[in-house]
C-alpha cells in the first residue's frame, strides 16, 4: 500500500528490503575507487580500525593508515573491505604509498580475500630476528608463504583469480611480477576483499603509516550480501 508522497507502506517496504537483498548478483564489471574529494563509495565499502591509537582516514585523496608504536601481543590494524562478495574470476590492483615507515618496523600493507590466511599479497618490512630484516613482497597462500625481495617507497599490488587459483604480485616499474600462485578449490569460492596496513600480534614495532590509492577491480560477477547497493536503493526510496 502506498502512503502520501509517494512513499511506501511498511509492509511494502519489507517486502522490497528483502527482494534487494535476494536480487540476482550484478554480471561482469569495473568498480574503480580513487577516494577523490576524500570521500569514497560506502555503498562498496567500510572503514575499519582495530587496536589503541590505530587509524584509518579518507584524506589527501587516498586513504591513509597509521599504526602507532606497540610492543606485540595485540593485533593493529585498519583499512577498507568489501561490502559485497565476488564470485567466479578477478582482478584487483591497487597502489600504496609508504608514508612514515621506519627500517625493520614488522608491518605490512597489501590486499586479502575473507578466508583467514587462506590468500593475502604484501608489502612487508621484516624485523632483524626475520633473516636479518629488509623490505619483502609476500604471498601468504593456504599457509604457504613466497616472498622476494622489494624497495622502493611506493609502488602497486594486485590479487588475481582465474578459476580455483589466486595468485598475487607486484608492479616492478614495467610488468607485473608474480610472487606467489597456488589452486585449491576452496580459492574458487565466493569472497569478499580488503586492503589493509597491519601488524599481527606476535610483533612490535615503532609508528608506520601507509597509504593506499587508485582500486581497480575488474569482476565477473558480484553479489551485495553485505548491504552495499541494495541498502542504497532502498534509501532512495525513503527519501
């Protein structure tokens, strides 16, 4: 039933809530994110922090991260993730900026799916009981880890999916270089992403802040199981 102004009666609105929110998945497609104007999409995405004195801001046009000096034994971190799920193939790029990032500092910047350890490619600063410490590029993939060397205080990471195998690399000023692959059919299901600076809880280290700026992920299909687009049209509506 309609209500006065065009707007719709409760039950209604129930109603289309929850055929939003069942609508069959968006078919291949661009999302681009360049947090221009420091705003960003929140339809796609959401900010998050975790950690005492751990920031995430939409600022200078990127989103910048900082983690403030800690000791180990809590786990800091922020960035953005996904307000949707990807199904079938991928492909994610984004670049990041190493604004305050001390040598040996133990933390790391770069992109992940939402299954634990299950696929992440980084940016890492290795502290001195880590060989000696220096700068990495990691793949972290069903807990095998590949890791080469990096420099550099900036550059891009990207995170692919073809099929049931990720793979993850980096940008070394003229092609892609790949740093880590792996195919298990558990890499094939439907997944949400983020990107984030962080350091995990069996490290310390001093101040970091790193930036992230220029997402492009290309996709076959997307699925807003989070609330993202759907929430929005629904508040189209309402309004």
């Amino acid at each position: 039933m309609f209500l006065s102004r065009g707007k719709l009666g409760l039950a209604s609105l129930l109603l289309l809530a929850v055929l939003l929110l069942t609508v069959s998945p968006s078919q291949a497609g661009v999302i681009a994110e360049n947090f221009d104007n420091n705003e960003y999409n929140k339809n796609l995405w959401y900010k998050f922090e975790e950690g005492l004195g751990s920031s995430s801001s939409v600022i200078n046009n990127r989103l910048e991260i900082t983690l403030p000096q800690s000791s180990g034994g809590t786990r800091y971190q922020g960035g953005v993730g996904s307000n949707f799920t990807l199904v079938g193939d991928f492909d994610m790029v984004v670049d990041f900026d190493l604004l305050t990032w001390p040598a040996n500092n133990e933390a790391q910047i770069g992109l992940t799916i939402d299954q634990a350890n299950d696929f992440s490619i980084f940016r890492r600063s290795r502290g001195v009981n880590e060989g000696g410490g220096g700068e990495i590029y990691f793949t972290m993939i069903k807990g095998q880890m590949t890791q080469v060397a990096a420099s550099g205080a900036s550059g891009k990471l990207r995170m692919t999916r073809t099929g049931n195998t990720m793979a993850g690399s980096y940008w070394n000023g003229a092609a892609w270089q790949l740093v880590g692959s792996f195919t298990d059919p558990s890499l094939g299901l439907a997944t949400s992403v983020n990107l984030n600076l962080n350091r995990d809880t069996p490290f310390s280290g001093p101040i970091v802040k790193g930036a992230f700026d220029n997402i492009q992920l290309t996709y076959d299909q997307i699925n807003y199981e989070r609330g993202g687009n759907p929430g929005a049209a629904l508040q189209l509506l309402l309004d």
